[in-house]
C-alpha cells in the first residue's frame, strides 16, 4: 500500500527542516486543548499541527502532532514478559472498531514496564491494522510525585518505525475500561509495513522528565480491502474526492478531499461531515475523525478528512459517500424524561436522531439499549444520563457497547427511573445536493 498524503512531508515544506518543537510548544499544546475549533493554515497546502479537543464524562481527545526533533533514547531499561491470550468476553472500552479488535482477540500482549524518576509506565497491549496503532497502557506514580491535581496528566509519545521517527499521525487519549489503564490511538496518514519493529518513548508527563522507552516487534493485522481510486464529483464550484479507502479489523478508513473556492470556505462558518451508505443502502455509522488540514492548492482552497467509521463484516460492492455542512455554535441537547412509554425517541436534527428502544434497571446500575436513526454519524452513538434538576452526568459505566442490535450504554446509579432524563446532543446539519460519490469495491 502507498499512501499519498504524508503530515510529516507538508509539515516540512511549510515550516522548515530545522523546525524545533520545545518544551515551551508542548505546554502551549497542553493550554490549547480546551478548545475544539480547528484552525486551517493559509497559503501552501499543509496538514499542519491539528488541535481538537473532545471532553465527556469518560473520555477526553487530544490530538497532536509530534516533531521529528524530539529526544531520541534506546530501550535497555524495558523489561519483556509474556503474556496470555486476551479473554474475549473481557470488559469492552473504545469505540465500535476497538470494541471489536477486543472480541476478535487481535491485541498483541506486551507487558513491558519502564520506572524512572517515581514513574512506572507500562504497556500492555497493541495492535496495527492498516487504519490505526492502538495501544493500552497504565502509568504508577510514587506519592512523592503526586501534585494532588483534578485535571488528567497525559504522557508526550515519540514513535519510531524500523529505527526511524514517525510523525505522520493524530493521537487521542481514552479510558481503556479498567482501572489506571488508558487506550492511545494513533491515526496513521501514511502507510506502516506489514511487520516491523516498533520504538515508543515517552518523553515526559507533566513536569516529570522521562524518556520511558519500550521496543518490540509488531505484525500489521491484514486489511480486508485497500484501495486508491482519487475518484471525483463536482457540483458548481464544489468537488469532492476520495483519494483511499480502508476495510480494516477496527475500521471503514476514508481519505476525503473537499475543494471550493478560498472565498467560499472563509465565510463557510461550518465544517464537512460524511455519511457512507453501502450497496444496498445500509448506513455505516461513523466513530471518529482523525485531524483534518487544508490550504490553498492552484487557486482553491482544499481540505483534507480522515475518517473512521465502523467496521464491516462483509464488504459490500459499492459505498456511496454523502457530504453534509455542520454549522457551528453553541452546543444544544435534547432531553427527555427516562420513565416514559418506550420506544423514546431523540430527535438530533432534521435527518434522524436516537431511539431509545428498552431501558434495563440492575442494583446500582441502569442499562439503556437504543440505536441510531437517519443519517448515520457519531454523535448517534451517544446518550447521557442526569437526574432531573441536575447539570452533573451520572458516571458511567462504559463509553457505549456496540452490538448487532445497536449501542447498551451503562450508568452507575441507584435512583428510580422518574427522577432521570436522558438527553443527547443536537446537531445542526445541511446536506450538499448533488455531491453524492460513489465507488465500487472491486474484490
């Protein structure tokens, strides 16, 4: 597989070879986070540094863009051992591709612990798949080093692949399901070999100095299909172009290109979101996105998406992708009383919404099986869970689970039905007429 785009490349042409990335840029990073807008670079064309940021109540996104520059360390301090197979039945965490490397058992058992300066990081598993490095690790800090802070800390990595630097990627930071342990996910723009060795140094947490330094071997998990047709449509002064598509183990991959004039996209006031219908018109649901980036191209203004979607089973003939414009603003729920007659229905916008279908209440716990209507994207995979006259979320249990049925979303909570509402995010969305692709999947 040769994938075109290439972060590290762009990045290069824009700012330059000797381009240093400092401790000072890193906690620039770190005060940036709380805003999700994205930023897109004027003039040459550029991926660039992406921030985006995702906070709900179990989750939180960072995505980064490491530099080549970082410190570079060996591995002498990395202790190997084996470890058994996963248990397939085990708590699931991640979205619904992560969800299903879990059930397929297709993790790689790591157990690697580096200490260092009170610090004691260990990776437990792995997996490559073509789409995304995935990894779980937890981190042990000795009380000397504990600050007493409320906000999360999250490690800086450094990868390296065959022994050289590999930045061509956006990370994100989740819970991994169990207590201490983490989920880091790196999505990948350009292409990994199919075996290779793997080097992760972990450069620093907060104002603690590593490096922690792990290396091992790792074995892509073959993809179902690839391929790289830069197809194309165009309606007036708008195209869209899908440069590569992946079917992966924990992914339906798209690489999108959006092109409009500069004008256009600077009073735009809104971003690009996709919907992917298979052969027979089944929508597959969308999970995340990787970082997007744009710039100026012959005269126009191109911006780049990387987009994950769910698995597939079976891969179908065709997909036909389907643009929308999301409009920005204010964030608005919906929210209804729990204790209603059911199917209960939250209607997100003008395009579908989410059914809640059966509500299941265990000793402490409340279980809501529900699925998504419409046109299908990641803000139909989420529901919350308050008591009436409360702004702070009952915790969870889970992100969400994604079953043949739908998605079981899990809270820890004691109180009776009547005094809960359930509630979800609103979404204001506009589809783009005339802009429907699609692309046939030649097996």
């Amino acid at each position: 597989m040769n994938r075109k785009k290439s972060l590290k490349q762009a990045f290069i042409n824009k700012y330059g070879e000797d381009l240093k990335f400092s401790d000072e840029d890193m906690q620039l990073v770190l005060n940036k986070v709380h805003n999700k807008k994205v930023e897109q670079p004027k003039g040459k064309f550029s991926m660039g540094p992406v921030l985006m940021l995702i906070l709900t109540p179990l989750i939180m996104m960072i995505l980064i863009l490491s530099s080549e520059h970082l410190l570079m360390t060996d591995s002498k301090d990395a202790s190997k051992e084996a470890e058994p197979a996963a248990e397939s039945d085990r708590r699931l965490f991640g979205d619904a591709g992560i969800q299903n490397i879990i059930k397929k058992d297709l993790f790689t058992g790591i157990n690697q612990t580096v200490e260092k300066n009170g610090v004691a990081f260990t990776i437990h598993e792995i997996m490559y798949d073509g789409t995304r490095l995935a990894l779980v690790y937890s981190m042990d800090k000795e009380e000397s080093n504990q600050k007493g802070s409320t906000h999360p800390e999250f490690p800086f990595f450094k990868l390296s692949i065959d022994g050289k630097p590999f930045i061509d990627y956006s990370e994100s930071t989740s819970y991994a399901g169990e207590k201490n342990k983490l989920l880091q996910e790196f999505h990948t723009y350009t292409d990994i070999p199919d075996q290779f060795q793997l080097s992760i140094d972990i450069l620093r947490l907060g104002e603690i100095e590593g490096p922690w330094s792990f290396e091992f071997s790792l074995e892509k998990i073959k993809e179902k299909y690839y391929a790289s047709p830069s197809k194309s449509i165009a309606k007036g002064d708008t195209s869209l172009t899908l440069n590569e598509m992946s079917f992966s183990a924990s992914s339906t991959n798209l690489n999108i290109d959006m092109t409009e004039p500069n004008e256009k996209q600077r009073i735009r006031a809104g971003t690009y979101i996709f919907e992917i219908r298979d052969n027979k018109g089944n929508s597959i649901a969308h999970m995340t996105s990787g970082a997007t980036g744009g710039g100026d191209r012959d005269g126009k203004f191109v911006e780049n998406f990387n987009e994950y979607f769910e698995p597939v089973d079976k891969l179908p003939k065709s997909i036909t992708i389907i643009p929308y414009l999301e409009k920005r603003g204010e964030m608005d729920y919906i929210t209804m009383p729990l204790n209603q007659e059911l199917p209960i229905y939250l209607e997100q916008d003008q395009f579908g919404g989410i059914e809640i279908k059966e509500v299941e209440q265990k000793q402490g716990e409340i279980w809501i099986y529900y699925e998504g209507k419409g046109v299908s994207e990641s803000f139909r995979s989420w529901v919350d869970l308050k008591e009436k006259g409360s702004n702070t979320p009952i915790e969870r249990i889970n992100n969400y689970e994604k079953t043949a049925e739908g998605y079981i979303s899990k809270f820890k909570t004691s109180l009776p039905l009547e005094s809960l509402i359930v509630s979800t995010a609103k979404r204001n969305i506009t589809k783009l007429e005339g802009l429907e692709l699609e692309v046939e999947i030649d097996i």
